[in-house]
C-alpha cells in the first residue's frame, strides 16, 4: 500500500536534499500514509509500543549512568538512585513500571492480531519480525530483572539459566558459558548488563523493520478485507495522529497511576533484600508477564519436557500463519473461532494465575482435597497447544464463515466495520 | 461484534489491571503464614497520605535508642534526616548539612575513619555527610552475636516485607506467650506475626522503654510558645512511631512522588480531554 509519493519539494534546497537523500519524502510519506478509515482503539497500541520502547531507552540510558554492576554494588546503586540522584526515583519508578506497561501493551497487541487475523498473507513477515521483537523483550526484561541483584534477582536468573543445563549433551557447558562461571555472580551479572544495554537497540532495529513491513503490506482492519479504493483509507495525520494520541493520553495515565502510586505493586518484597546465595526464597517467582510460560514450564514433572514446552509455546507463535488455514482473516466473520479465541485468552490467563502459585496447592477446592494448581495448568497447557495446532487448522476447512462485506466503505455506510 | 467503542477499551484495561491486582494480592496472602496481619490505618496511605512528622521524629529516638543496639541503616546518611520530607527537614535549611539538629545527630555516633596524618584506623565523631555506622564489622560477627540470625537492615524494611508497614507493626506488637503445646526452641521468641511463629530477637519494645520529651515550639509570628505534650510511650504507641519512620526510611521519596502524580494526573487529564476533542473536530466529516 505504499502508494505514490504525494511529497513535492518546494524550495530549492527541498529539492537539493531530495535528489540526494528523499529523507523529507520519508517522513512526509509517513505522515500521509493511507490507513484504512476503520481502525478502532486496539489499533492505537503500535504508537503506544513506540511510546514504551522510546521510554525504556531514555529512562535507562540515565539509569546506567548510576548504575553498578558488581554484586558488592549493584543493590546500593540502586537504592542510591533512588535516594540521591536528583529524580532518580522517578527514573527508576518509569523503568521498572515501564517494562510491566510495554508487556502489557505487547499482550494486547498480540491478542489484537490474533483476532483480526493479522498474520495472514501478506503480513506473515510482519507478524514474523512481531514475534522476533516479543522474544527479544522477553530477554531483555529477564536480564533486567537481574540487574537490582535482589533475592528474586539472583534466584530468577539461578531458575531461568538453569533451563539451559537440561538441554541434552551440551546444556552443562552452555549454561556454564552463559553464567561465566558454574553459578550466578559477578561475571554473570556483568555480561547481563551489557546484554541489557544491547538489546533494545536490536528491539529498535527490529521494530524498523516492522513498520517497514506495516507500510509495505498496509494495516490490517476489523473486518480484515483488503483496501480496495482509496475511500477506504484516511491519511496516518491527521487522523490517526490524534486517535492514537488520545489513546496514548489515556494510556499513559494507567502508566501514571501505577509509577507514582502503586510503584511496587508489579514488584516483589524479595527483590528488596540484598542477592543472597546461602539463602533461596521460599516462592521464586518470575515477573507478572513470564507466569503463563511459568506454569506451563512447571505443568510436567519432567524438567527438559517442560522447558520444551515452554520454548513450544513461542515457536507456535512464530509459525502461526500456517497453522490457521482459514482464508478469512477476522474473527468477526468466524463465530465458532472466535469463540474459542476467548477460551485461549481466558486461559491465557489462567495460566498467568497458576504461575503465581506453587504446583501443589489447591486451586479449585472440592470437597477435601481439589485440583491443585498443576493440574489447572496443564488443562491450560493442553488448551494453549490445542488452539494453535488443532482448532486453528481444523475449524479453518470445516467453519462456515459469515459473507464478508465488498470494501470498507460499504461496510462503514452499512454499520458493520 | 460490531463497533468496539471506547468503553470496551477501558473495560479491557480496567480487567487486564483488575487481574494483575488479584494475582498481586493472591501472592501476598501466600507469604504471611496463618496469622492474619492487620491492616492499619496509617496517615501514609492512600493517594494523599503524608508521613506523621511528630510521629516519624519520635521514631528516630527508637531507632537510636533501642533497634540501633542490633539493626543498621545502610543506605542511608545522616544528611537524609533534614532532607525535604524528612522527619528534621528546616525549610531554614535547605542544606541539610547544615540544619543543626542533623549536625547534633551526626555528632551522636561514633563513625570509622582513617587518621589524614597517620593512617590509623580511627573512631570520630559523625557529620551530616557520613553514612549510618554499620553496627556488626561483618555478617558473620552479626549473626555469632545473635543467635545465628543476622539483625536486618531496616532503612528498606518495609519495602523487603510483604505487607510493608502493616507487618513491621505486626512483629513489634505480635509478642506474646507461646502457647502450652508449643515447641520454643532454645534462643528463640514466641511472636504470632513471624512465618513459623519463632524469631530470633526477643521482644524489643515494652511499655514505658523510652522517655518522649515534651517540647516547647517557639509560636508563630511572635506569639505564645506552645508546649507539644508528646503521647505515652506504650508499646503500640511506640511500634507506630518507629513504623513511621521506616516507613519514611524506605521511600524517603514518598511526598515528592505522590505531588508529582498529582500534577501529572491534572496534566494528562487536561490533555487527553483537549486531544479528544481534536480527534473528534478532525473526525466530524468522516463517517466511520
């Protein structure tokens, strides 16, 4: 949906530039790109992400300048930002809140591809790279998470490498590489900064590539027809400019709401005491966006299946626009899917809550004893597979889907994008 | 499924918030063992609570004359004690370095040095600018003086424990006699709040321990000086005052954070509306 170029360089030196860089063409062709007209709010989470990637950036770049990272000092530099380091509290606040903002604004992100179809041809690459992006903040947060070198710290790091053992033949050696040594320490705790500081400017690039992609194939819409006129589409500014940017407005003040009044709500008690390798938690619990991974990690006994499991539940994502063979994108016009979409998001869910608790527990009491939170979570699990590799292929060759309407246009004049 | 409206946003994101809530507080209620911890109402709470000034100052005489016997501060300075919303804060004296009762404070503690002429390993008296002394030379001779068990640092203790505040007070106060069938172990205290119900420390406060002075504040603008009479040192009274200063210890940040969240909230409030307007003014001629 590129398009033509609408940019006409008036002034001489416009013109200049543009023979030899089209830089301004860019930026304006950016700004006037024809988005299709019936975009609704899910659709504002794309800026909103821009937003969070900008903000850990900044934020963090300033935190590494008081930052150390030595297991003697890495824990009072923290509490020095926080207490000396003119609005260092605020920093650090905007850091640690902003990493549970950006998972939270990917998770909705997703959920809303997921429902329009989004990953279907063309925008396979598009959802491709997504899932690249969502992986490399998966790393990036986990490695973040050990910088404070709190007791979640420490044993996060400790549980999360030790995967990386259970990998047959070379899986000693490899975790052994990775932590620079044979535990958690010093080395590790260097090399994770630095990686830390790495990887969101390979998330940067990586998300380059995605609106490239994004403006090459064009957006995706709720009723996930193609653009066929341009009557269809509205221009990215104004229009979507000031939708998105209310949205971004309301957003930011959830964001708000928990970085200068809740500020350890996402967090952990444990975090606050000081990395102590003679001393393990009694719950080691990952951050709120790793608990459904958790769970299904945890939903076998046996350590290698789980961590296969949970690397599974990735990689289903990244194949996924050839796991569904429906041809209609939306699940607007897919009843008996989009019914099922809503099981997957409440089990999504679940598994995020099994997570949270010890395998052991009961979790649905019945009678004397009840179903124990492993049990919950390997429904869940089963659940989580079955979507992707059963219902989505199956239910795309026997649905029948509802008429789809002729163009956007229509369907807007006949209240139905 | 036709149009998603804007109340669908906010009820997506009030119910992905919603869940993150419960799980936090289903977490929490995992951590605190069978005694269930009182939730108080401390002046601190909520979107507009501030620290207890009085409270918060009665707090450092505790700490100094009872839990600094075991327990450090140690990331903090004695300069914090007149920072901006700290308990000895002098809008007199924006640098606390200067604000005398710090300097009188610092000038309490005994605190480490290195002799400038001969190298030798001294003891001096504190300045605002020195840190808090650590009390034990290491861990190890921490944890030989106690019993096995290493007294905690206390200036993020409400922060290191789930239920913050609530179970610092919870501990002071959760001192009673171990019921007949329990098995004391040898060292050890009987107290309902602590997972497990046995901690090292034996009961720190009881009533009467400390004297609070009553004192005399020069009136406003010249006018009669008023007598502060403080409250009777009981041992409820003094656990409150002591949780008012950690508190304050472990987010000494606390007021600049929540004057700054409102400001932001006005701020973004106003915005939004005036960005919402726009979008719908640019929208009017286009049916969507």
């Amino acid at each position: 949906m590129s398009g033509h170029s609408t940019y006409e360089p008036k002034y001489a030196a416009e013109k200049w530039i543009d023979k030899r860089l089209p830089i301004v063409r860019m930026g304006v062709d950016f700004m006037a790109f024809p988005s299709p007209r019936n975009l609704n709010y899910w659709y504002a989470f794309g800026g909103i992400l821009t937003l969070c990637l900008m903000s850990q950036i900044i934020t963090g770049i300033i935190l590494a300048m008081h930052y150390t990272p030595t297991v003697g000092e890495a824990f009072n530099s923290v509490q020095r930002i926080k207490r000396d380091v003119p609005f260092g509290w605020l920093l650090q606040s905007m850091h640690a809140v902003g990493a549970s903002m950006f998972f939270l604004a990917v998770y909705i992100h997703m959920f809303r591809g997921l429902f329009y179809g989004s990953y279907k041809a063309p925008r396979e690459l598009l959802w491709i790279i997504g899932c690249a992006i969502y992986l490399a903040m998966m790393a990036t947060g986990f490695l973040g998470y050990t910088l404070p070198w709190g007791q979640m710290s420490f044993w996060g790091a400790t549980v999360i490498t030790g995967f990386f053992g259970a990998i047959p033949v070379v899986g000693e050696s490899l975790q052994q590489w990775l932590l620079g040594g044979y535990s958690v320490g010093n080395p590790t705790l260097q090399r994770f900064f630095s990686l830390h500081y790495l990887l969101p400017f390979v998330i940067a690039a990586l998300v380059g590539l995605h609106v490239w992609a994004v403006h090459h194939v064009g957006q995706n819409n709720p009723i996930g027809i193609d653009i066929k006129t341009k009557e269809d589409t509205l221009s990215f500014h104004p229009y979507y400019t000031m939708k998105d940017g209310f949205a971004i407005a309301v957003f930011l003040m959830i964001f708000a709401l928990f970085v200068f009044y809740l500020p350890e709500a996402l967090g952990h008690a444990d975090n606050y005491q000081r990395a102590n390798p003679m001393v393990t938690p009694p719950h080691i619990v990952p951050e709120w966006y790793f608990l459904p991974f958790y769970a299904i990690l945890r939903a076998v006994p046996d350590k290698l299946m789980g961590i296969m499991l949970m690397f599974g539940a990735i990689v289903v994502l990244f194949i996924l626009p050839w796991l569904d063979t429906a041809k209609v994108r939306s699940m607007r016009f897919r009843p008996t899917t989009r019914r099922f979409f809503y099981i997957f998001l409440f089990m999504c869910f679940v598994l995020g809550w099994c997570g949270a608790h010890s395998p052991d527990d009961i979790a649905i009491p019945m009678g004397h004893g009840g179903m124990t939170f492993k049990w919950v979570s390997r429904v869940a699990t089963l659940y989580y597979f079955a979507f992707f590799l059963f219902l989505l292929p199956v239910l795309g060759w026997v649905e029948k889907t509802k008429a789809l309407p002729d163009s956007i246009t229509k369907a807007i004049h006949d209240g139905e994008a | 499924m036709t149009k998603f409206s804007m109340k669908s946003v906010f009820v997506g994101a009030a119910l992905v918030i919603g869940s993150l809530g419960v799980a936090q507080v289903s977490m929490a209620s995992n951590a605190g063992g069978e005694h269930k911890m009182e939730h108080r109402n401390w002046s601190f709470n909520g979107m507009f609570g501030t620290y207890d000034v009085e409270a918060m100052q009665r707090g450092y005489q505790i700490y100094r004359e009872v839990c600094s016997s075991c327990h450090a501060l140690d990331h903090m300075s004695f300069r914090h004690l007149g920072d901006k919303g700290a308990p000895f804060y002098s809008s007199e004296y924006p640098n606390p370095n200067d604000n005398p009762v710090v300097k009188a404070f610092a000038k309490d503690w005994m605190v480490p040095d290195i002799d400038q002429d001969s190298g030798d390993v001294i003891e001096r008296p504190g300045i605002p600018a020195d840190k808090f002394p650590q009390i034990y030379p290491n861990s190890i001779a921490a944890a030989a003086s106690n019993g096995g068990a290493v007294p905690p640092d206390l200036s993020v203790i409400t922060k290191a424990r789930t239920g913050g505040a609530d179970y610092v007070y919870a501990i002071l106060t959760g001192y009673h006699e171990a019921p007949h069938d329990f098995h004391l172990s040898e060292g050890m205290n009987y107290n309902v709040a602590f997972a497990g119900n046995q901690i090292a420390m034996a009961a720190p406060l009881s009533d009467g321990l400390v004297e609070y002075a009553t004192r005399t504040v020069p009136g406003e603008h010249g006018g009669e000086p008023h007598v502060i009479t403080p409250p009777e040192a009981t041992v409820d009274q003094m656990a409150s005052d002591i949780v008012q200063f950690l508190t304050w210890a472990g987010d000494p940040k606390m007021q600049a954070r929540k004057n700054l969240g409102f400001a932001t909230f006005l701020f973004l409030f106003i915005f939004s509306l005036l960005l919402f307007l726009t979008y719908k003014q640019v929208w009017k001629d286009v049916e969507h």
